[in-house]
C-alpha cells in the first residue's frame, strides 16, 4: 500500500515561476494559443489567433505547467497545460502566474484543481491588494512562500481521477444545456412569428403558404392573430411609486417584499433583494402593487425592458419607480406577453425609443405603447404548452449541473484537504 502521510512543502519546492517574454504581435503570421483571462472566461482555455492580433509582452510557454490567475484570486481562473508541442506556440497574459514544476514526477491535473479549490482562493485573497474586489491581485514571490500539506503522487493520482471524471459529467451536462437552449430559442423563434394551428402544428412559413400570413407593423404575422399595444392589453398599468414615497428608512427585514430591478434582471422573476415595508405602508403603496400573474417590465438597464412573470409562489408585493407593472386582460396570457416582449419584435421598437440616449430609459407611456401579436387565448395555450415542455427538460439539466458541481465542491472539500482519505481505492490500484 502507497504512503497516505501527507508531507507540508512550500509551493516554490514544487514549483518555479516562469518569466519568459514574447512579444506575439513581432511575429505577426505565426499563430499563437493565446492563454488569456477573457479566453479562460470565454471557454476554459486559451484561443488560437495570429501574433498580430496580440498586443503586448506575454510570457512565452516552453514546457508543461500550472497558469494561475493573479487578478481577482477569489475568482479561481486555473489552467494546466499539459502538452505543449515544438510546432506550437503557446502564450499567457502577464496576469497569469506561470508555475513550471521543478520535478518531472507531477500530475499537473491535481495541481489545476488544487488551486482552484475555494479554501486555496480565499488565502490568496488574503494577501492580495487592491482598491476593490475585483481589481486585486497578489504577488507570484507570495504564492511561492505558501506551506501546503501535498499528498503522495499516487493519492494525487486517485483524486485527480475523481475530480477529472466529475469534471467530465459537468462538461457533457453543460454541453446538452447549450444544445437545449439553441434548440429552444429557434423553437421560440418559431411560435412566436408562425404560431400553432388546430392540429397542434407549427405552420407553415409564409415561404410555403404566404396565404397564411398578412403583412402588420410587426411584420408578416398569421392571418388570425390581432395586433395589441401593451395598453390596450392591460387592465391597468403602474409603475413604482416616486421621491418621498417610499424611501430607504422605510425599509425593514420583514413584512410585505419590495420588488427591485435586480430580481426581474434575467427575464425571468428570481428573487435576490431581501428587503421589505411593513403592511401599514404597503397599504399605503397599494396603487403600487404586484400580485401573481402580473406582467413585470423594467423600466432602465442595458436594454431596458427586459420583463417577467410575478409568480403564484410569491405573496403581494410593492414595485419600486423603475418597474412598470402592467396586469393584463382574460385574453392575453401573462406568460405569451412576457415572450413576446423579451423577443426580437418588441426589443426593436425598444431600441427605436431609447436610441441616441446615453443611458437607456422607458416610461409608462412607452411601456404601453409596445405593440404584441396576440393570437386567441386557445392558441396561446397549445404555444405555452410546447414551451413549458422545453423548459421543464431545460430545467432537469439545469438542476443535474448544480448537483453535480455541488457534489465536486464538497469532494474538493474532502479530498484536497485530507478529510476523506482514498485510502480503499489507493488499495484496489496497488
């Protein structure tokens, strides 16, 4: 059986830093896998892209090492780049820390998630330096001064496996996600401009049957549906209240929820604000209002407009100025007009509004002057029913990827800190 004993080393044992400079851009036809944070935000790794594309010095790549971002270390950004062959070049920003081990006996893969591991992030934040969060960075020479408990080669061997599998059940879970939100957004594409007809098929594209279609301000549309402003659509339309009305002293960590731009962000309604008025002054605010199944729009933001649906799950609550409430007619669902209005028809006329404003704003005459196709209310239905059934398998994936990195995150928790020993399968190895 292999040692289990953990052994405490410095990181600058195990590794040296890397300085070697290129300047990619003196080598303009000569392509370069550029190691980049926007890349590694982008994609995991690096981009491939001519010298003359690369602006500034860069530390050049000869041999297999560990890249471990400098800014933001709460942030993990942790690259291994295992292979690096003689007919490639490869490059890293400055704002990576270029490890190359001093051993040829390492399993770089282990490193990758060691430094990315939220334990190891958190004391390099402590020592980094910065006006703010995300501007802050520490120095390489401190990374290297670290005292660590390193495992043997063949525990690191066994973890690595673990978390590398785990990594690979994320991947493919997260390209399934990808492959299902293009095949939703096409799919949305279509309801929304093509509709269902009685036998529950999409219709045909006015290439195919142009008898189908008539031309509207939106464009060709099914000869059946309407076509509604938002005002028209509404029963009665609000926004938040103004000034002195509701101010932060008003404010309180119980009571009846203040709904805020930031939780209708992502069109969709998620709430993240924690704040709330007491019931005597949402009475007060009761013109201001939202109950479930209204329509929620905001008011500014980039783009502005952006709306959701006011949940069953969520009791009343109080707007604030930037959102418009709008609570619509029997004949309009609330869940078709919120796709209409985040679709591309409303976000144009949205971009008509606001155009040549430097920061992009809507008001309640705007917001209801937005104009929708509006098919009956049994077709609404036959479209939302489609859709409920893309998202519902959306939304199963969704919840395997967040278990499955849950249960990476609690396994880096054990196992890159010794809790749990892989000491049974170290057995079935040797």
């Amino acid at each position: 059986m292999p040692d289990l004993d953990w052994s405490e080393q410095a990181i600058g044992d195990i590794f040296r830093i890397n300085t070697a400079g290129i300047l990619p851009n003196t080598f303009p036809k000569s392509l370069f896998y550029h190691h980049s944070l926007p890349a590694w935000d982008e994609c995991g790794g690096p981009v491939v892209e001519p010298g003359a594309f690369i602006e500034s010095n860069k530390t050049t790549l000869k041999v297999p090492c560990v890249l471990v971002s400098k800014l933001n270390p709460r942030k993990p950004r942790v690259s291994a780049v295992a292979n690096i062959p003689e007919d490639q070049n490869h490059c890293a920003s400055t704002e990576f820390v270029c490890l190359e081990p001093t051993k040829n006996s390492i399993h770089l893969s282990f490193w990758r998630h060691f430094f990315s591991h939220k334990q190891f992030a958190n004391r390099l934040d402590r020592v980094a330096i910065g006006s703010t969060n995300s501007h802050k960075r520490y120095g390489p020479r401190e990374l290297l001064s670290f005292r660590i408990d390193v495992p043997s080669l063949a525990e690191q061997a066994v973890i690595t496996e673990v978390l590398d599998t785990l990594d690979t059940q994320i991947q493919k879970t997260e390209t399934v996600i990808a492959k299902l939100e293009k095949i939703k957004e096409g799919l949305l594409h279509d309801l929304l401009t093509r509709g269902i007809d009685q036998n529950g098929e999409l219709r045909p594209t006015p290439e195919q049957a142009p008898e189908l279609y008539k031309e509207s301000v939106l464009g060709l549309t099914p000869k059946e549906w309407d076509i509604s402003t938002l005002g028209d659509s509404s029963i009665s339309s609000v926004i938040g209240p103004f000034g002195s009305d509701l101010v932060a002293s008003d404010y309180q960590s119980e009571g009846v929820p203040v709904v805020f731009v930031r939780d209708i962000a992502g069109a969709q309604y998620d709430r993240v604000s924690q704040v709330f008025v007491s019931p005597r002054k949402a009475q007060a605010l009761s013109a201001h209002e939202v109950t479930a199944d209204d329509l929620l729009l905001t008011k500014m933001g980039l783009p502005p407009c952006i709306s959701a649906v006011y949940p069953k799950r969520e009791p009343a609550g109080i707007i604030t100025a930037d959102i418009v409430r709008l609570r619509l007619k029997s004949d309009v669902a609330p869940e078709w007009a919120h796709h209409c209005v985040n679709s591309e028809a409303v976000k144009s006329q949205v971009r008509g509004i606001t155009a040549g404003v430097t920061r992009p704003k809507v008001t309640l005459k705007d917001a209801r002057s937005l104009r929708i196709a509006v098919p009956d209310i049994e077709e609404q239905a036959r479209i939302l029913s489609i859709l409920q059934r893309s998202s519902s398998r959306l939304e199963s994936e969704s919840a395997s990827l967040a278990k499955l990195r849950a249960q990476k995150s609690g396994l880096m928790d054990d196992l890159l800190t010794g809790r749990t020993r892989v000491a049974s399968l170290l057995k079935g190895s040797v």
